[in-house]
C-alpha cells in the first residue's frame, strides 16, 4: 500500500513540478517582454509630459518676471549731466547678484533649460540622460522653479513638473532591459 501511494505521489508530483516551472517559466519571460512593451508605450507619452510641465514653467517665469518688476521704478531716463547716475533703480533691477538673479530670473532660466532638454537646437547642456535623472530634474523644477511663483499658474504647473517626475520614475522602473541612450535624444528635432 505504501508502494502504491509512494508511486501515485511520485506521479503526480512530476508533472505538477513540469507544469509550475513551465509557468515560472511564462510568467518570467512574459513579465520581461511585457515590461519592455509597456516601457516602449509608456516613453513618449512621458517624454510629452515632461515637453509640457517644461513649456509650462517657461510660462511661469515670464509671468512671475513680469509680476517682479511691477510697481517697481525701474526706468530709464535722459540726465542733463552726461556722466550723472541717473538710472540706479533700472541698474539695480537688473543686477546679476545670486539673489537678484533668484528673485527675478529663476523661474525662468529653469524653464529655458528644461525646455532645452526637449529642443534638438539648445540640447547642448544635458541635465539628464537617464529616467532616474529625469525624475529628480522634474521634482526639482517642481519645488524651485514653479509651486512658490506666479499663484495658481505655478501650482498648476507644478503639479504637472510632479506628473513628469512621476512618469519618469515610473519609467526608470519599467525601462531595465534598454540603456538610457533613448533620453540622450530630444523630442524635437
């Protein structure tokens, strides 16, 4: 009786062992194949978002340097003294210190570099080349070049900066098998 129960285990252990490494198997090969398909649909819709969260903060930063220089005296005029220093507020607006730079232009100088990413003509200067960069670009253009500037604008457009870094860290993820020379090229030619 042992035998026969001993041969009957045997038996079907055999092919139940056959059928759930042949599964592992598919499930392997399937879950690599499938991730790579999904990488290569899921890229341009994130390369766009990121297009977009770029175009956005370039947005962004007009308006809030538009907003900066409100209210402000900064004019140019004519002086009778030739060498008289009669524009020292329109000066003093366009000073290139760290912190004139910040409050007026930073918003903007992130978006033209960001947007340079995207654009074949100004890709000279690469902030990233790999999805795990780019995540961390988009969260950085998020928190210094759009939430704290031009109201609900730049949290809109922050919010879409979040997206991007999202998508990229979502691709970064899904994109293992391919090197990362697919963001060494820009969407635009």
């Amino acid at each position: 009786m042992l035998a026969v129960l001993s041969s009957v285990t045997a038996n079907w252990q055999t092919p139940m062992r056959d059928a759930l490494a042949l599964a592992g198997a598919a499930d392997a090969a399937l879950t690599a194949d499938g991730c790579a398909e999904m990488a290569n649909a899921f890229e341009q819709p994130t390369r766009a978002v990121g297009f977009a969260a770029a175009v956005a903060t370039v947005v962004v930063g007009i308006v809030h340097a538009v907003n900066s220089f409100r209210g402000s005296t900064a004019s140019l005029r004519w002086s009778s003294k030739f060498f008289d220093e009669a524009n020292e507020s329109f000066a003093d607006a366009f000073l290139l210190t760290p912190y004139q730079l910040a409050v007026h232009w930073q918003p903007l100088l992130l978006g033209l570099l960001a947007l340079g990413q995207h654009i074949k003509v100004a890709h000279t200067w690469r902030v990233y080349s790999s999805w795990p960069a780019a995540a961390i670009w988009y969260l950085v253009l998020a928190f210094f070049g759009n939430l704290g500037f031009s109201g609900n604008l730049g949290l809109i457009s922050g919010l879409m900066c979040l997206l991007a870094s999202f998508l990229s860290l979502c691709m970064s993820c899904l994109d293992r098998s391919s090197s990362s020379s697919t963001l060494t090229e820009p969407l635009f030619p």
